[in-house]
C-alpha cells in the first residue's frame, strides 16, 4: 500500500449507499454480489441505519463497514508522490503547455513547459482531469463535457466532532428543487487544523464550462458563493441538527463523459490519455493510474477482467 510511505490518507468510516428507485437498487445489489468474491460485505436496509443520517424512510440503502470509508485527497497525492519517488521517479512542479514529436536517443516526444523548461519522453501519460483538451499538439483529445460543482465545507466546534465521531461516507438522493443528489465526507481534519464536515451536490441544471478561459473564471471567481444557501439546506436535511461553526462554499470541476466510464486509449504513437472519470477520480485514482500506465507501457490493454473496448475514445 502506498500508505507504508508514512502518509496515511485513508479513513475506514464505512460507507452508506442511498438510493431511491428500483433500477438503481437493482444495480447496486447486482455490483455488490459480484464484488462478494472479493472480500466485499454488505448489507441492505430500508431507510437511515444511523440516527444522525437524515434518509427518505422508504429509500433502499446499502450500508458497507469498514475498510470502505474515504480519501483524504491532499494526502492521496503527497503519498503517491513519495511512492513514486521511492521507486526512483522524479516530480517537476511545472505545468505542461504542448507535447511535439522528434526523434533523439530513443525519446519520440518533447513536453513544452509553461516555464520554458523542457521534458523528453519515450512514452507519455497525460491524465490532466478537466484540462483534457488544453494541451497542445495531441492528434486526438478525449471528449469530455466539463461541468461546475460546488461544494460546501462547514467547519465544527469540539462538541459536534464528539457527536458525529465515526459517521460514515454518504451517497445519497436529495428531493431539493435544485440538486439531485449529494455526497458527504464525514468530519474530516483540514491542513489549518479544523475539522470540517463536505457536501458535494449535482445541481439539476448544469452549467457546462466549455473552453479553459471558462474554466479558470469558475476557478478563481465567485460565482460558487450563491450555492452556500441550497447547498446548506440539503446539508441539514442530511444531517439533522447539525450546528457548525461557520461554512463556506469552494469550486470544482467534474469532468464526464457518454459512457459514464473514463478514457482510457491512445490518442498518438506512444502517447496515452486518461480523462473523464466522472467524480470519481480522487477513490479510483491508483486503479486508473494503473490501467494507463500499462497501457502506455505495454502498449495494448492487458487487463483480463476490465474490456478495454468500454475505455476507447469514442465509447459510449
């Protein structure tokens, strides 16, 4: 585990799985039994199986114990750079602008950095989440639709991280007029020392960033701010009587694609891209790294149980 690197960034709360259809239900319980082999346990109920978790009576949820829970995604990355450098590779904290093709000692791309700087490569994995399409001189770019999301982030006196210690992960639907449905990180410890309590929603109504311009205005802008009162009320209706210190809204950007699964394919000789990974990419990142660096590598898809044909560019 890449945690043996002494950064721990896994939290195993457990997990609750809301949903309110049949469909849905049936796929979840479809997943579940098949992922059974594995070492996966769960259980199935009807309505909230934990008092502080605010669930439609009648929704059919699948509640999973420990170790599933959640990551802590600014340690993810810290502990998967110093695996990555144990193992001899070196970070270089620069953005890359465009790739070009040329023939020298055996390398066939050269990566442009925004500061002037330089990289060859052999090979060349590019997996730049919602910036999929902004780097130049790549034959093909994935098609990705970029969407806004806003999260809100409440942080939490001593007494309610007494009262919400050990409240799992949450997926659940929401009836708000303006969001269809919700996560929540369960009171988590932030690198200021607070610990807060996150909500993602998916609003009903997207607001699709086209271009990187638009992308970096929802960034650096404001515009999330007029989410924080409905993102607070389905906060509260998940999380009955919840009192925090103070709360505030930040920006995301989620890429995704027709498939609903990420890109994972060649878009050049020697030059593989993953993209779209649809909200998931902070939980799945290690699996998704692997599948493209061996395709890169290998250069053909050698996983035996994922058909690499539902990852192509394209699919769906």
């Amino acid at each position: 585990m890449i945690e043996a690197g002494g950064e721990p960034f896994h939290r195993p709360v457990g997990a609750i799985y809301a949903v309110d259809d049949a469909t849905a239900a049936a796929e979840l319980r479809e997943v579940a039994h098949r992922l059974a082999p594995a070492g996966v346990r769960w259980r199935e109920t009807v309505g909230s199986p934990d008092e502080r978790i605010g669930l439609h009576p009648d929704a059919t949820v699948f509640v999973e114990g420990p170790p599933a829970g959640h990551v802590d995604p600014r340690r993810l990355v810290r502990a998967q750079l110093t695996a990555a450098r144990s193992l001899g590779a070196q970070a270089i904290d620069a953005e890359v602008e465009g790739l070009e093709r040329f023939e020298r000692r055996g390398r066939s791309w050269s990566l442009r950095l925004r500061d002037g700087g330089e990289v060859e490569a052999a090979r060349v994995l590019i997996a730049t989440g919602p910036h999929a399409d902004e780097i130049a001189g790549m034959a093909r770019h994935p098609t990705v639709e970029v969407v806004a999301e806003t999260v809100v982030v409440a942080a939490l006196d001593t007494d309610e991280c007494r009262r919400l210690d050990g409240l799992p992960s949450v997926i659940a639907p929401t009836d708000h007029p303006v969001y269809d449905g919700c996560y929540l990180v369960p009171p988590t410890q932030y690198p200021d020392g607070t610990t807060c309590i996150k909500l993602g929603a998916e609003p009903r109504r997207t607001r699709v960033l086209a271009t990187a311009a638009d992308r970096r205005a929802w960034m650096r802008g404001d515009d999330h701010t007029a989410e924080l009162p409905g993102l607070l009320e389905v906060l509260h209706a998940l999380v009955p009587g919840l009192r925090p210190a103070r709360a505030g809204t930040k920006p995301c950007l989620i890429a995704t694609t027709r498939s609903g699964l990420p890109v994972i394919d060649h878009v050049d000789d020697g030059v593989v891209t993953v993209a779209g990974c649809n909200g998931y990419a902070a939980k799945s990142s290690d699996a998704l790294g692997a599948l493209g660096v061996s395709l890169a590598l290998e250069g053909r898809w050698t996983d035996a149980v994922l058909d690499g044909e539902s990852f192509r560019l394209g699919a769906g």
